[in-house]
C-alpha cells in the first residue's frame, strides 16, 4: 500500500535537484538511475547533481535513465572526471537520441 501510493504522489515530481548533498556517494548515480530507467513514465524534466561527484557508473547510468525516460530535457551532471568525460562523449556520439538533453 505504501509502495503504490509513493507512485501515485511520485507523477507529480518534474525536478530532481540532489546538488551539494555531500553525504551522497558513489553509487547515488547508479541507484537513481535505475530508479529513473524503472519508472520511466514519471514527467521529470530536469535533474540536478550539482557539486555531486557519481563517478563514472553513476554517470552512465543516468545517461542510461536519460535514454529510458524521454521527459528529461535537461541535466546538471556536477564533477564529472577526464574518464568519465570521455566516457559521456563516446555515449553522445553513439546515441544520437540523448543529443536533445542541455548540460
């Protein structure tokens, strides 16, 4: 019961703004991510890492949920590393779908 009525109030959630929680860590990409890919129907629109380093898995999985949820137009991706830079790049070119997003 809990579970379904978190998704009832979750369709009304357009921002996700999770800049400068320093307690987050590396996996925070990863598990939002697969939050995003999973309900891929709820309407948000703009994500926000601010300061919020997801090293470079997290970084690709939200590329990933990017990807899965259409609605995303717009990312703050915060520290992102000469890896995981080149890594963003070669995701970029490869899938030309993500080219609608503003970084």
């Amino acid at each position: 019961m809990k579970e379904a009525l978190a998704r009832e109030g979750a369709v009304n959630i357009t921002k996700l703004n999770l800049g400068k929680n320093t307690g987050l860590g590396l996996k925070t990409g990863v598990f939002i991510g697969d939050a995003l890919i999973a309900n891929s129907a709820i309407p948000i629109d703009k994500l926000s890492f601010k300061k919020v380093y997801l090293g470079e898995d997290g970084l690709c999985r939200i590329l990933e949920a990017c990807n899965a949820n259409k609605n995303i137009k717009k990312v703050h991706l915060g520290y992102v590393s000469s890896k995981g830079l080149k890594l963003m790049a070669d995701v970029l070119k490869t899938n030309k779908s993500l080219s609608k997003l503003k970084f």
